[in-house]
C-alpha cells in the first residue's frame, strides 16, 4: 500500500489547527493577550523605534521564564512559521530580528493564520523527493543535513506544544487569575 507521506504529516497539524488551536483563539483579547501572569514573565513590548519585539536572553535562562501569551504566539507566528516559510521557500530574508512581532490579539490571529496557511501550501506541495531533500544550512547550521520532513514533523511539534501552552495560559486568565 501506497503511503501518502506529505498528506499524512499535513494531516496532523491540519487536525490540531482546527480542534484544539484556531478555536482556542476565539474571543483573545489585547488584555488577556499581554497578561503578565507572573513577575519577571518574558513579553512582547514596543521598542523606542515603535517596532514589536520579544524579551529574551542568550543563552536562555534554565528554566526559561514563564511567557504571556503575546510572547508564545509571536513564537509561533515569527519563530515557527514566518522565519521558516521565508528561509525555506522564499527569499531567505527575515530574522526575528527584522521582523515585527505581532502587538495586537488581532494582528497575532491574522498573521497566525496566514502563516499557517502559507506553511501548509508549501508543505503540500513536497513530493515524497521534496520531503527526503536535505534542508541545507539556510536557516539553521544545526538542520543541514536533515531530510526536510524531520523539519516539517519540528514545526508540527512546535506548532503543538506551544499552542497548548497557550491555552493554558487562557484557562488560568479566565479561572480569575488575569486580574
């Protein structure tokens, strides 16, 4: 039997996508969006050039701190999705660096759903030979020699587990403890 091997790793963050993380968005607002919800939680925050970025540290600390959930999406959104829709299919010209982080539950949804779909239409169109190429060093040294599936199947993961952290987040703002 004939395995359809894009179809079946599209599958999996297809059925995520749309039971578990694009209805778990629904009603975000900005406040709840920016809800610090411990001191010290890394977030998204307006630059002195206007620009949105995240907090960070290199090397991160160990823990990692806890997010707000502008911090986890705009991961999702630049890290996960839009850097590597650009790095693998496209001009291989953004950086987290250059590109602006979302500041708004809107702006975060849009560009979350955009970026999902622009990933999945690429990822649709590898063939059995697109998902055994190599990466190549474009985006990260560390992914060079890979097949491009291995990178395919990480950006599922990240889509995943980083979305259900999200949700968290989400049932501790409305278990009453975002204000």
């Amino acid at each position: 039997m004939a395995v359809n091997w894009t179809g079946e790793v599209l599958a999996q963050l297809q059925f995520h996508w749309e039971y578990s993380l694009w209805p778990r968005l629904e009603g975000l607002t900005d406040e709840e969006f920016h809800w610090t919800p411990v001191p010290g939680a890394w977030a998204v925050r307006e630059g002195p050039d206007g620009r949105y970025r995240p907090d960070g540290a290199v090397p991160e600390p160990d823990p990692p701190p806890v997010t707000t959930i502008a911090w986890r999406l705009g991961h999702i959104v630049v890290d996960v999705l839009e850097t590597r829709v650009n790095w693998h299919f496209g001009d291989r010209t953004a950086t987290r660096e250059n590109i602006d982080w979302p500041a708004t539950a809107t702006d975060a949804r849009q560009r979350l759903r955009h970026a999902y779909e622009t990933w999945s239409g690429h990822v649709q169109a590898l063939d059995d030979q697109g998902l055994a190429a190599p990466v190549g060093g474009a985006e990260a040294p560390q992914w060079a020699d890979f097949p491009m599936v291995a990178l395919v199947l990480h950006v599922n993961r990240e889509v995943i587990h980083h979305s259900a952290e999200v949700a968290t987040l989400r049932d501790l703002y409305r278990a009453g403890y975002g204000g």
